[in-house]
C-alpha cells in the first residue's frame, strides 16, 4: 500500500434547501474551512480542480470565475463532469497529476446550487443524463430509473418495501446528529404507513419508490485538499493517505443492461480495482461511504463492493450490520438521503466524512478505531461508478 498522496485538509458548507448567496460565496465557505484544516495558503497550491453538473450553473466556465474569487490565479485551474460523482473524480484526477509529478498541492472543490432552478427543471435536466434520443423523451427521470432496480430486486431477490424502508431509518437515524444536513428528523416504520394519512414518507414517487425512499436536491459545496507525500507531512499532522482508486462507466441505454437484479456494474468494477490497488478486500474496512441517491441504491452498493453476495444485500440492513456498531458502517453521517444531494458537492463530502472518521474527529458520527476507510460515488444511473480508498497512518 503506497503512501504517495494523502489528503491534508476538509472542508465542507452547510447543505441547504436554498443558499442565499452566489456560487462564489458558496464555494468560499469550503474552501476557507478546507485551507484553515490544512494550514495552507494560497501561494501554497499549485493548482485547483472544480467540479459540478453545468446544467444546473448559469455561470458559464465556472473553474475561471471560482479560481479567481478564491484566490488561485494565475495557477493553472481545470473543469470536471461526471454529474453526481464529478467531485470524486475531481480527487481522482489530482491524485494523478500529483503522482505524475506535475503539482505537489492540489484543490479539489466540488459545488451545486440546485435552487437557482425550480424542481420540474431539475427533473427534467436529470432526465437528460440519460439518452436525449431514445429515453429522455419518454419522460424518464432519475427515480424512474432507479425504480427498474427495486422492481427488479423485489421480484429475483426477495427483497421487500420494508427493507427499503429501514434504509431509511438509518440514515434519519444519523442525519439527526449531522449538523450539516439537510434533513435532521428521525423517521420511524409508520411513517411509511400507506393507511396513516399523516405518513410523508408513504407518498408514491415511482414505484416501487415512495417519497422516503428518494433524497433530496440541495445547494452545497465540498473541498478536498491533495498533496504529495512530503508536503502532507509537513502542513498536516494526520494526513489520511489514498490508497486504492477505481472507476468505471457503463453503457447508457438502460435496455443494453442484462439484468438489474444484479446491481449497478461499474460499482464492482470500480471496487474490484480499487481492492485490487490497495491490496484489500471487502473484509479490512472499517467504515464506508457509499452512494444512497434512493434506498435501492445503499443495498446495491453493499453487494456491488463485496459486502454482501450478490441478491443479499437486505440481510445487512436486516441485521443492522450497516449501523455505527455493527461488522462495516455504512453512511454514518446519514448519507444522501439524509443530507441532501447537492450534486457536484456530494462526492467531496463523502470523503470530507471518510477523512474525518479516519482522523477520529467525526463527532457522535464516530466508528470505533478504523483504520480503512471507503467512499463509493455513482454518476447518474450506474453511468460512472468510482470507489476510493484511504488509510490513516
């Protein structure tokens, strides 16, 4: 396990319903937080990375205009698209220009501020990720896509709506404790209860989704700080180092794919590479971040990163295993469900989590002692699949 890139600082904005301020200001927030975690200045970096889905920015060129508020000219400054994983491979991509040998600093913030536009256009933007030519104007939109998997698991692999149910009460479960969520309520099984007319949670959406099992837009911004081996130890005093990283894309047509009983592909393809560079398995870590856009989501992630067999990932949430307590804690922070998707941003947070489990300063969010930790970012429906991996030294 080569220790050559580590992250050095975190930094992370409340997510909100509805940011007042501009994409600068907001991006600011990160990026402060970040800098101050790292102890850095801005002669300090070499060059920045920002990531978001453009469809959603009315800001042209994004990178130019935030590189400059922030103060990271004339520093070279570059783009990234990848939709709900552009952070991640944000991190990705600095990882490798500083393993190449071009930067020794790199920053890596990720932004999304979806309320600049109202909810029919966002859904209607997210149903453009997928082919404009022979889905999109079928009016397929990202809970209807997603809702091909839970049909399909409900039918081949005995999963049920309460299993998808209890997704979600684990995520509210820590959200509550989340300061920097977007939804901070706990939820309980009847509020799924499609006969108690009080029940939010029981809404269809698409089915078999319901209003709970989807998370929510939100405006945010995340920073990831990079560095090479020998800047980490000199600006921080627990660098959290970049183990194994993979990536994927798959087809986008979702009639080419086989069967969605199986899971989302390129997750496993990216852990596979990812353990692979690493040297690990599924059995060494100790906490994980993964990608929970909708309750189906989670249990394809367990199975897609070897946590569980295939078709059995609803034993895991049966038995709580993905609790703070139990064998691999999964999305303690409350994940996207809980927090909010803000979708350039959400990548960087997950990470922002992983980097402080690691450094045991995540709070009442807190795993016992881990020593690997995992962050699993999916790009549109299974499009791009990326897992990363980071150890503490």
């Amino acid at each position: 396990m080569a220790k050559d890139v580590a992250v050095i600082g975190v930094g992370q904005t409340y997510f909100v319903r509805g940011y007042e301020g501009s994409i600068r200001e907001l991006a600011f927030e990160a990026f402060r937080e970040a800098m101050q975690d790292a102890n850095l200045t801005t002669k300090d970096v070499d060059a920045s990375i920002f990531c978001s889905a453009p469809e959603y920015d009315k800001q042209r060129s994004p990178a130019g205009v935030l590189a400059e508020y922030l103060g990271l000219v004339p520093q070279p400054t570059f783009y990234v698209e990848t939709v709900c994983s552009s952070s991640t491979v944000g991190v990705k991509i600095g990882y490798s220009m500083i393993k190449a040998g071009l930067h020794d600093i790199v920053v890596v913030l990720g932004f999304q501020k979806m309320s600049e536009i109202t909810s029919a256009e966002s859904q209607e933007r997210m149903g453009r990720g997928g082919d404009i030519q022979w889905e999109a104007p079928f009016g397929t939109m990202m809970p209807a896509y997603y809702a091909l998997y839970a049909q399909a698991y409900l039918a081949k692999n005995g999963l049920t709506l309460d299993d998808l149910r209890d997704v979600r009460v684990k995520a509210a479960t820590y959200g509550q404790i989340n300061e920097r969520a977007v939804y901070r309520k706990g939820v309980k099984p009847e509020d799924f209860d499609p006969n108690n007319p009080d029940a939010k949670m029981a809404g269809p959406v698409a089915s078999p989704l319901r209003v709970g099992d989807c998370c929510a837009n939100a405006d945010g911004a995340s920073c990831i700080i990079l560095a090479n081996a020998e800047k980490a130890k000199a600006f921080q005093k627990k660098p959290v180092w970049i183990l194994g990283i993979g990536a994927a894309s798959e087809v986008v047509n979702m009639a080419s794919r086989p069967d969605f009983s199986k899971g989302i592909q390129v997750a496993k393809a990216a852990a596979g590479q990812a353990y692979k560079m690493a040297g690990l398995g599924p059995k060494d870590i100790n906490v994980a971040e993964v990608h929970d856009c909708f309750t189906i989501a989670e249990i394809m992630a367990y199975e897609g990163l070897g946590f569980a067999p295939e078709g059995d990932g609803k034993q895991l949430i049966r038995e709580k295993a993905t609790y703070k307590e139990g064998r691999i804690p999964v999305n303690v922070d409350g994940g996207l469900l809980s927090k909010g998707h803000p979708i350039g941003a959400t990548g960087g947070s997950q990470i922002r989590t992983i980097v402080l489990q690691l450094r045991d300063e995540a709070g009442p969010m807190q795993v016992k002692n881990p020593q690997i930790g995992l962050n699993h970012n999916i790009g549109g429906v299974g499009l791009y699949g990326n897992v990363t991996i980071f150890g503490r030294d």
